[in-house]
C-alpha cells in the first residue's frame, strides 16, 4: 500500500489521464516537491489542479474556485477556514493573505490531535498520511470487507461516527500529550461530516468505499470510480446536518455537539 511518492504520480496519474474520466486539465497528478498539508480535502483539490498543483501561494479566491469546481460546494463555504489559517497566522508566503498548504500542519492551530490518517504530532508526523494510522480507522469503516450487498459498497454515518471515536480513543491511549483540547474534541467529527459530505452519494444515503479510500489513500478525487460533483450545490447547511447526523450517533468518547466553525 505504501507506494513511493514517484511511482504514485508517474504511474496513477498517467492509468488516470487514459481512462479519460477526468476533466480536462484536472488530471491527478502529484510530484514530491509540491506543498501539500494535512488536510486530504485541499490535497485533493491540489492533486487536480483546482487548487495551484504547487500548492503554494493559495489565496481565497483561488480556493472559492476550487470548491466549487471540485465538489460544488457553494463558494463561501469555506472562507471560514481559511480566515482562520489567516487570523491563527499561519502564512509564509509572505504575503499576509495567501497561504502554502503546508502552513497547515502548525500544531493546535487548525491541526489537531486524533486525526483519521495522520498521526499525532507528539508522535511524529502530523502532515502525511500514514498508511498505518489508516488502516486502523479503515477497518473500523469495514473499507476493505467488500462485496455485492449494500453494507459492502458503502459506509454510513453510524460507521463512519464510530470509527472516528475508536481513533480518538486510540489516540489517546497512544499519545501521553495528546491535547484535549476544544478545537481537538469537535474538529473530529467536524472533518468526519466533511469527508461523508464531501462523497456522499445521496441516493445510497452513504458513502461509496471506494471514494473514501481514493480520497485518503491516494488523495485523489474518485473520478474513476463514478464520481461527479454533485447537481445541487452543497453549503454549510449541508456539513451541518451531515455534522448533526455524526454527533447524533451514540459513541463512548465524548465531543461536545458544536460545530467547528473552521470546517
Ligand atoms: C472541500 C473542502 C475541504 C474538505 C473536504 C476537507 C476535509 C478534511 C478532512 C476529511 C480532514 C480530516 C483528515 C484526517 O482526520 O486525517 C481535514 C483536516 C484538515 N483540514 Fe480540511 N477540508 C477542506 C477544506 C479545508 C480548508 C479550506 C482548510 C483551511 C484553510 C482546511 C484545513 C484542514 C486542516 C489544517 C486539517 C488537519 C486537521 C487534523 O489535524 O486532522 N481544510 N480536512
Ligand atoms: C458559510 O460559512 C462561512 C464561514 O465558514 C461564511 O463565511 C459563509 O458566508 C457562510 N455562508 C455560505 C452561504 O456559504
Ligand atoms: C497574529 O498576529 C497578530 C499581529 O501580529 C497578533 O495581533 C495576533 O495575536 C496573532 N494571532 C495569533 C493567533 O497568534
Ligand atoms: C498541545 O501539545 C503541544 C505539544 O505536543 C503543546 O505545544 C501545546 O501547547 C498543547 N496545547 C494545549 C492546548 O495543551
């Protein structure tokens, strides 16, 4: 599972591009030297070119741009986050209104401890996806028990909230300094409700497997596997509910019911 970085981009990018399912432009393609953080939604958006590939000098119109050519979500919908990477002064671009992806990774900023596919930064790296953090959460999601019935195709929000708090737990136990702090607490289901959000197929009421593991294992956007923007754009009202549906789900770690307000 572990690819090198290379291989990755020469050899995905280019079985992609043939497959031709991708838009014009926006073929996944990632090189080493590009900036990348630890959030899979701005990988992939980079990954595609809907962010600038280098993953540098972003600005807010840049990612305004990118979320609705990537997921429909409503342009704005996001200018919140990226504020705070602005207010929490994360940028080193220079210039006080763009940021690079991997400004990001600062600790207790936005980043936070318990993350489904990075580790702890007490631990070691908070940036990368770590295949091996991974696999634990992706055989609490069941993302490798595949099959023709409906369970084997999709998770729903009740797997989806468990598995989130059994990484919380792990993490904790895992992890001596492991922050309970209040962003850490309700920024996790926060990202869960962005990621089923994000690939949720309305029709199933839950998210496909496979989007879910190209999203994190190869922060690729699913085109392959069937995915399209969705017709009606998404918003905050939508990572809202989708966020109330996760906290709803009776788990044994506690978060406070409150949405982050950076995702
Ligand atoms: C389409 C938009 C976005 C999607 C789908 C998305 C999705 C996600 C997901 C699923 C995670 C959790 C990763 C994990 O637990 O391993 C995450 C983490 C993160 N996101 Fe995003 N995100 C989006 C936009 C943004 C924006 C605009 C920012 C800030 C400018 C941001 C900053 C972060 C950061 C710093 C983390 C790391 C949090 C942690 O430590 O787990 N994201 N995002
Ligand atoms: C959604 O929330 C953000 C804050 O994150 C806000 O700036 C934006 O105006 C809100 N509304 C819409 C329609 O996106
Ligand atoms: C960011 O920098 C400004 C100006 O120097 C400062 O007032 C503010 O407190 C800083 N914010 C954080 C979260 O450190
Ligand atoms: C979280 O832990 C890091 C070190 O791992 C420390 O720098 C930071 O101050 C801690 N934050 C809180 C809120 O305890």
């Amino acid at each position: 599972m572990k690819l090198s970085l290379l291989a990755n981009a020469g050899l995905l990018g280019l079985a992609a591009a043939l497959l031709g399912r991708e838009p014009p432009g926006h073929e996944y393609l990632r090189l080493p030297w590009y900036s990348r953080s630890p959030c899979p939604g701005l990988n992939v958006m980079a990954n595609h070119g809907w962010l600038p590939r280098s993953g540098r000098d972003i600005d807010l119109a840049s990612l305004q741009h990118a979320v609705v050519g990537a997921f429909n979500y409503a342009p704005h919908a996001f200018d919140g986050a990226f504020q705070a990477a602005i207010d929490f002064n994360l940028s080193t671009t220079g210039n006080p209104s763009t940021i690079h992806l991997a400004d990001l990774a600062k600790h207790d900023a936005i980043e936070f401890d318990g993350s489904l596919s990075r580790n702890d930064y007490a631990l070691g790296d908070n940036l990368h996806f770590d295949p091996a953090i991974w696999h634990t959460v992706a055989q609490y999601l069941g993302l490798y028990r595949t099959g023709p019935s409906k369970a084997d195709k999709y998770v729903t929000v009740e797997t989806a909230a468990r598995a989130r708090a059994q990484r919380v737990r792990d993490a904790m136990r895992a992890n001596p300094h492991f922050n309970a702090s209040t962003n850490e607490m309700f920024g996790s289901p926060g990202t869960t409700a962005l990621y089923l959000t994000t690939l949720w197929d309305d029709k199933a009421d839950a998210a496909p497997k496979a989007w879910i593991r190209a999203f994190f294992e190869e922060e690729r956007i699913p085109y392959r596997e069937g995915y399209k923007a969705p017709q009606t754009q998404r918003g905050n009202d939508t990572i809202n509910a989708m966020f109330a549906r996760v906290t709803a789900v009776p788990v044994s770690v506690k978060s406070r019911a409150v949405r982050l307000p950076l995702h």
